[in-house]
C-alpha cells in the first residue's frame, strides 16, 4: 500500500547528479498519492514517480516487502517502542520535532480529541473496502495548467494543450478511471470562469472558431459521461446538479453560437412530446450543457437494447417486419428506433467508456435502421409521387441535420465501424481513437471483414461505413442559424469527405456509391439532390462533387445526373418552392427571404462554381454534355465574378498547349464570357476592364466571325466607350490579324463592322469615343467624314470639341479634318487659343 524509495537522476553538462525521495501510495492497483521531493508541479507525474513505479513493477524482488507498520510495532515491547520513537525523532528531528511534541501533549491529555478515537490511522495498512478507491489526481495543478492556457488565448500552442487534456479525459474514460469525470469538472470549472466571456457578452463580440470548437467537445465529453451505461444513480445526480448549476450561469455559450444574434434557434433537438411545435422565436437557448442535462433522462434498462449490445447472436427470424417502429427487420435483425443523434451519443458513451464490441453492435443496429428507413421512405414517395403526380411542394423532414449536429452522429458511426476494419484488429481490445490516427490513414490500409453476423452477403464494416457515410451527407436538411453553426456544417461536411477520399474504391463500394446516388436522386424530400427541395435546404455542391468526381470512371450518365441535380442554389430565387406548410414539423416561422442570414453564402456560392468547373473539365470533347453543363452554369450561378471565372476555366482548357483548340469548350468560355458581360454592363465592378479585354482574346480564339458578332452586337455587352477603346481597337490591331491569318475580305469584313460601331458609339458618347472613333474610321473616308461631324455637332463650343479630343486622347496626335478649323466656321470661337505644336491638325 505505501511504496517509497529514491531516485538518482545522472548529471548532465549543466546540472549536477540530483537524488529525489519518492513515497508512492496504492490500493486496488492504483496509485492513491504521490510526493516527490523534486517539486516539479504538472498534471501528470513526474519522471521519478514513473521511475519508481516502473522499477516495482519490473523487479519486484528487488523491493524488500514489510508488514504494515501498526502490526510491526504491535510486536514491540514497551521499551522497544520508547527506543524506536526516539531514534525516528532524531534522525528527522528537525521535520518532526514538532509534530512530535504537540501529539504527546495531546496523548497525554484526558479530554484531548486523539483519545476520544479507538486506534490510530497507519498509511501502510491501504484503506478500507467501502472507501472510494481512484488514481490520484492533482486538482490544484490541473486547475492551474487550464488557466495559464486560457490565458494565453489561443497563442503559443495553448489550443493543442487544451485538446490533449480533453484526449486525456477520453483516454481516463475509456480506461474506466472515475478520475475523468473529475477532470473534466476542474477543466470546466475553469472555463466557465474565463473572464473573456462576460467581456465577449458585453461587447457583443464574437468568439474564436477555435475556442468554440473546446466548448464543443467541452459539451460532447459530458454527454459521454452521463451516458456512461455503468454509473450509480447519485453519482449522475450529482452531474446533473453541477450541470444545471453552469447552465443557468449568464454568460454560459449557447450550443448554436454566441449571443450577439437574438434570432430564433431553429435547431430544437428532440421534437417530441407537447412542446414539439412552439414558436421557435419563444424557446429558450440551448447552451453547450443542454444535450448533457438532457441526457440525464436516459437509461439503459430497456431490455432489446441491451440483447442488441450484448449479444451477437440476438435474432428473431419468425418476425415479420410491416410496422414502422419494429424491433427487428424482415430478415430478423434487430432494429434500434431512437433520435438518430440520441443513439449514436449512446455508441460514442459506450466507444468512450471502453467497451467497443457493444457499441458496435449498437452501430451495426442504428445503421441497419437506417437503410431500412430509407427504402420505406422512398416506397413511400413513390406512392404519393403516383397519387399526386402535379403536387410540386416539399418540405423539411429534417429540420436537424445529422452533418454539422453538435454530437456528430454521422462522424460517430463511421469512425466506429472503420474503428472495426482496420487491418492490425487491435481495435477491439486496445480501441485505438480512429480520429487521431487519421492523419496516418494513407498508410493505413482497411479489408472487407465480414465479421459480423448482421450483414448482408458481401458486405463489411467498411462497406457500411461508407454507406452511412453517404447517408448522413445527403440528408436534405435545413440550413441552421448563425454564422458559427453554419460553418460547422461546411466544416463537418468537408472532414467526412476528406476521410471518405482517403478510402480506396473498389468494385463493392462503387455499387453502394450507385444505390446510394439512385436513391438521392429518386428519394424525394428525404433527400437533398430530389427533385423539389425546400430553399432552405443545405446545397450539396461539395458532397456532389465527390460524388460525381468518385462515380465518373464506372457509370459517367449517373455522375452528371447527380452533379447536374445539385447545381441548384434555391435560397437565391425569387420563385423557388416555398415548402408545404400543411406539415406540422414545418418551421412557419422562417421568413421566406431570410438569406441575408445564410452568412456561409459566399463559400456555397464558390462550392457551386468548383462543382461546375469539375464537370466542364470532364466534359471536354463531349458536345451533348457541354451543352447541358452550359445550361446548368447559366440557370443556377448568379454571381458574375465566378461566371467570369468558370469561363476563364474553361477557356485554359480548352487552350492546353498539348492538343488543338477544343472549339465546343472555347464557344462554352465566350458564352459565358457574354453572359458575364451583360451581368456586369450596368453595375460597377473593379474588375470590368479586365473582363472586356479578356472577352476579346477568347473571341480572337474562337474566330473571325466571334469578333464580328460581338461588334455587332456591342450595346449588349459593352459601354460606348469599352466598345472604341478597348474592343475595336485591339480587333483591328496588326497582332489580331496576323493570330487570325485574315485574307483582304475578311480583313474588310471586320473593318466594316468596327467602323459602324465607331460611329454608333461616337453618337451615344461623343465626349469619351470621339478619338477612337476618329481613329478607327480614318482609312475610310465617308465614314471619317460622318465621324467628324458626329463630334462636331455634338460640341456647341470650340472649348467642348477641344476637351472632347483631348480627353479622347490615348496614343499619338488626334486627327481631325483640317477645314473643321476654319474661320468663321459654326462652332469655331475666336477667344479660344490655337492649338499648340504637337496637337496641330491636319488632313
């Protein structure tokens, strides 16, 4: 029970050889107390402890074992006892001296407290049965440790240092050591009392991603340890005491983000019972605490969860499943019917507390429950689908989504079933954390092992995995409130994607990718690539392009399907469906332009134009595809500056230097160059001039007759001015006719056509075009002279005709009629004074 000894730490260049004394105290194989003499105060151990720990652990024959010490002294006489207790105060008189006289004094009294107790206390003898037994823990140290980095505010590595404590917390947890709740308590504790969050409430200010991300997992890990399926009765009270007690607290942050937004939370976790349809607007905030407290609630006494996660072999095949809620399918499996969230928080608790094979199994149950509900909902649809065949409304049947939820239920099912297909297997007995060894998952390799007897023929805990995976991401799901919970959506969407990429397709896993794409695109408003969805939906441009990008090399009809399905960007038209408000789970609160609130707007809109840009790279060479991609672009994107860059895209495509121009994707480019164009020909945009210069290169590629037509059609696409100065000027440059190889008819052609727009624009905007315009028509004559009266007429003074020349001024001498000059002639004034050397005009 009571382990003591010394340990030499070796002297090195600038520290001489140090000896510490160590005592270490144990019970029920766990170290109860530890002192060192070394003073190095941490969180964890020191070296000397582990040192000393080690060495009784290696070599226990080298550590002379002894009675307690009550039973040693009990064999002592009196006199021995005398001699013992004097030589023990000399030789540590200084320390005990004292101690040792104030407990004679007090002995040796009648009333004194020490003798009103029968015996005396021995450190040596371990403690009771009854008394709690657990891994000392320096709680003043981890309250210390937990300050100092949340003082740091996210400098220095102090973000990394608070995530390895809470990796510790679940590493306690998963080990079954009654210190992680205690942790976790000294940890929170601590973050409830950061002075940054009254100061952020005062001032309306929001807080760090990163923080907020701590108190996530702050809230998830208490989720865990209400959850845990072994706990007493009091001791979850006590939590739930403690819990409740930091909810109520003021400045305690709200699960959907900060509070400097006062709009409705829209994200009610259970929509259950008699409260299920209250006005949003009137429900209280959640808080990160909130799932926790409510959790509270649950059990696990019912007795078919605890067959499905006990037992592998728990069936019952005379079922016949034809109810919605049945305990087991038409093969006899069983079925977990729970808040998919709720029940995946059950599988995390029971992954957290170390106990994989159940939360396996419960997995395995929740995913099966899944697909079964997913096939009765799209027999479902397709019923009603036949009955009202003209019904075009839809609506939210999620108003939850499981991507992006605070308990990650998707992340969780899936890191647990990939948890059970790694190769090494060591998984379900050292239950290795599948999250942090992602960052190694390329060397990593995962088999088909059908190891479980409630899979289909064929199937695997990858396979299942990845199906799940494929569920979650394209579930059609309302777009929640707040910045912060927005972009945790894009966050979650894009983390599950990236460990889905890391997984190797082979011939098994593209058939569920297709049975998974077939039931998206069939599955109506379960969906979020349906035919109709609510304009409030998630879009789904980044699940799309992974989708499309995985199933092009093995069925290139159904990518396009999918990829064109999901282009759609609904929350930005006018006339999209507004969803059935017959439904009661519809929320009738939502304003129906609300999208000035979908602060992730801009990142959806650039996920929208990478998802276009992929697919016009695959199409390439394709005229049918390219065609529809081209619709798609421009029906469902409508900001000009990533049309602009999609044209862009397309035209460095279709200009790779190793093959000929691809002429179908160059007309695409111009197309959406000209629709850029005319989006952008009456709102200012810093980038314009670049556009118009760029346009003309694209036509130049695509040929003579590109150039000509959009000269002809000039007052579409471009202002008077861009239309002389920048179009027709660079189409008549020697450089333009040299790159396209004109003859003279051509040649004349396209001077004709730039002539005509000289004019036109010399007549709309006489003061800006005139020199250009001059310019362009000065090879032809009757033309020159029309131009030259276009800006005469339009100048009532020599002063206006003067400045409007000179403003027009770009390179050289403006050339103007020499008889315009004349005395006397309408127009001229006297007063004005000549034109100086360098501006003389001449004929």
């Amino acid at each position: 029970f009571h382990l003591s000894g010394t340990v030499t730490e070796p002297a090195i260049q600038s520290e001489p050889e140090t000896v510490c004394n160590v005592a270490i105290s144990f019970d029920r194989c766990k170290i109860t107390s530890v002192t060192c003499s070394c003073g190095n105060k941490d969180i964890f151990y020191c070296a000397h402890v582990v040192a000393l720990s080690l060495y009784r652990i290696r070599k226990p024959d080298q550590v002379k074992l002894h009675l307690p010490i009550s039973e040693t002294l009990f064999q002592m006489n009196r006199d021995q006892l005398q001699k013992f207790v004097q030589y023990l105060i000399t030789v540590h008189h200084t320390e005990v001296l004292p101690t040792a006289q104030k407990l004679a004094d007090e002995i040796l009294s009648q009333n004194s407290e020490i003798n009103q107790v029968h015996g005396a206390p021995d450190p040596t003898a371990g403690a009771s049965i009854d008394d709690e037994n657990c891994w000392h823990l320096d709680e003043e140290q981890v309250q210390e440790q937990v300050k100092l980095f949340l003082s740091q505010g996210g400098y220095h590595g102090s973000g990394k240092q608070l995530n390895l404590l809470f990796a510790k917390v679940r590493e306690m947890l998963k080990m079954r050591d009654s210190n992680g709740a205690r942790m976790l308590t000294l940890i929170t504790e601590q973050f409830m009392a950061d002075p940054r969050l009254s100061l952020w409430r005062q001032q309306g200010t929001a807080m760090t991603d990163k923080y907020r991300q701590l108190w996530d997992e702050l809230g998830a890990l208490w989720m865990c340890i209400v959850l845990n399926p072994h706990c007493k009765l009091e001791q979850k009270a006590s939590w739930l005491k403690q819990l409740k007690k930091w909810n109520s607290v003021d400045v305690c942050p709200w699960e959907d983000g900060n509070h400097g937004s006062e709009l409705p939370n829209l994200t009610n976790a259970l929509p259950q019972g008699a409260n299920a349809n209250q006005d949003s607007s009137n429900r209280p905030h959640r808080t990160v605490f909130t799932r926790a407290i409510e959790a509270c609630d649950l059990h696990w006494q019912d007795s078919h969860l605890q067959h499905i996660i006990n037992s592998d072999l728990y069936t019952n095949y005379c079922y016949h499943d034809d109810t919605e809620n049945s305990l087991f399918d038409s093969r006899g499996w069983p079925l977990w019917h729970e808040h998919v969230p709720t029940a995946c928080a059950r599988v995390d608790a029971l992954r957290s507390h170390g106990y994989p094979r159940e939360a396996l199994r419960l997995a395995i149950a929740i995913v099966n429950t899944l697909r079964r509900q997913q096939q009765k909902q799209l027999e479902m649809f397709r019923t009603q689908k036949k009955e009202l065949p003209h019904k075009s409304i839809t609506s939210i049947t999620n108003l939850e989504g499981w991507v992006g939820h605070p308990l990650d239920p998707v992340g969780t099912l899936f890191s647990s079933l990939m948890e059970a297909c790694r190769i090494d297997d060591e998984n379900l007995s050292g239950f290795s954390d599948f999250t942090e060894n992602m960052g190694q998952c390329k060397s990593l390799e995962y088999q088909h092992l059908p190891a479980h007897k409630f899979l289909e023929e064929g199937e695997s805990y990858l396979t299942l995995a990845v199906e799940v995976a494929l569920i979650g991401l394209g579930q059609q799901r309302i777009m929640p409130d707040g910045l912060y919970t927005q972009e945790k959506v894009c966050r979650n969407e894009e983390q599950l994607i990236s460990k889905l990429q890391e997984i190797e397709l082979d011939d098994t896993l593209v058939k569920i990718f297709r049975k998974q794409a077939v039931f998206l695109l069939e599955a109506g408003p379960y969906s979020g690539l349906g035919e109709i969805i609510h304009r409030e939906s998630v879009p789904m441009h980044t699940f799309a392009k992974y989708l499309f990008t995985s199933l092009l090399p093995h069925d290139a009809e159904l990518a396009y399907k999918i990829a064109l399905r999901a282009m759609r960007l609904l929350v930005l038209e006018s006339t999209a469906p507004s969803g059935d408000l017959t439904r009661p789970h519809h929320i009738a609160s939502v304003v129906p332009n609300r999208y000035p609130r979908w602060f992730t707007l801009s990142h959806i809109e650039s996920q929208q134009c990478e998802l276009a840009s992929t697919m016009l790279t695959a199409a390439k060479g394709d005229v049918r595809r390219l065609e529809t991609v081209l619709e798609s672009i421009q029906k469902n994107i409508h900001s000009s500056s990533h049309i602009f860059k999609l044209a862009q895209d397309a035209f460095k495509i279709a200009t790779l230097m190793d093959s000929l121009p691809d002429i179908t994707l160059l007309k695409v480019s111009l197309e959406l160059g000209l629709q850029v164009m005319r989006m952008t020909l009456s709102t200012l945009n810093w980038r314009r001039r670049e556009m118009v210069r760029w346009l003309v290169t694209c036509a130049t590629e695509v040929g003579v007759y590109a150039l000509d037509s959009i000269m002809q059609t000039w007052f579409t696409l471009f202002t008077p001015t861009e239309a002389t100065s920048i179009v027709a000027t660079t189409v008549m440059s020697n450089s333009t006719i040299v790159r396209l190889h004109l003859d003279c008819h051509q040649q004349e052609k396209l001077a004709s056509s730039a002539r005509t727009l000289a004019l036109q624009c010399a007549m709309k905007d006489p003061q800006n075009c005139a020199l250009s315009a001059l310019t362009l028509c000065e090879k032809d004559h009757i033309a020159f002279e029309t131009a030259y009266q276009i800006v005469l007429d339009a100048a009532t003074t020599w002063h206006e005709l003067y400045t409007a020349l000179y403003n027009s001024t770009v390179h050289g001498a403006p050339r103007v009629p020499h008889e315009g000059l004349q005395a006397g002639h309408p127009g001229h004034d006297p007063s004005q004074p000549e034109l100086q050397s360098g501006h003389t005009p001449c004929h």
